[in-house]
C-alpha cells in the first residue's frame, strides 16, 4: 500500500517540475489572439510556452514540447513558417498583449543564449 501511496506523489512531483530546458511550441492563425491559443493548451505555470504563425491551410499541428534547438527538430513547412514569423517581427508590427515583457539583456548576454532562449524572448507567451 504504501508503495502505490510513494508512486502517485512521485507522478505529481514530476508533472511540477519546471522543464527549463524545454520549450512548448504553440500554433495560431496569423494575427490570431495569444492568450486565446495558449489557453487551449495545458501547460504550468513558468513552463516556456511559444506561439508562433501558421501560414498553412487546414488544421494547425498539435502543440509539441521541444528539448533540443526548435528549428533544427521542425520539418521544412514549420521552418518556413518560424521564417515568416521572425520577419514579421522585424516589421515593426504592434505586438500582441498575450507575449510575455521582453526581459532585459544586454548585447554580449544576447550572444550567448541558445536559440531556444531567443525565440522565446520574442515569442514567448506570459504563463
């Protein structure tokens, strides 16, 4: 009995454990709302959470953790559509409220994060 008592708050422990060194991504329509598409996902609190644009028809793909560099684990139509979204961020376009603050970082700390870390500083949603 008291092994099964030991094993459930293991699996609880373990569904709390922040996952630093992954990231989920999140598809929305473009200019779709943030917090609308981060909200149709489970996820915890301080877990990191991306929503980029899917420029493609038919239905989006799944949300999906990622723990190793995110372009280099998507498929050539992700990749365009990660693309696209980054030039739209270059754009100057109004950012939407559902993004987390972008933290401050100097140029040299800008250079030695990971990929990851970048695009969630520019796609990052608030959790």
């Amino acid at each position: 009995m008291m092994g099964k008592s030991v094993a459930a708050r293991i699996v609880k422990l373990e569904a709390r454990r922040p996952r630093s060194n992954e990231i989920l991504l999140v598809w929305r329509r473009p200019d779709a709302d943030v917090k609308s598409a981060a909200r149709a996902v489970k996820f915890a609190t301080g877990d990191r959470v991306i929503c980029l644009e899917w420029f493609g028809e038919g239905p989006l793909p799944e949300p999906k953790w990622y723990r190793e560099r995110l372009s280099s684990e998507l498929g050539a139509a992700e990749n365009e559509y990660l693309t696209r979204s980054l030039e739209r961020v270059q754009q100057n376009r109004p950012r939407d409220p559902g993004f987390a603050e972008h933290p401050p970082v100097s140029a040299n700390r800008a250079r030695e994060l990971t990929d990851n870390d970048l695009l969630h500083m520019a796609f990052g949603v608030a959790t």
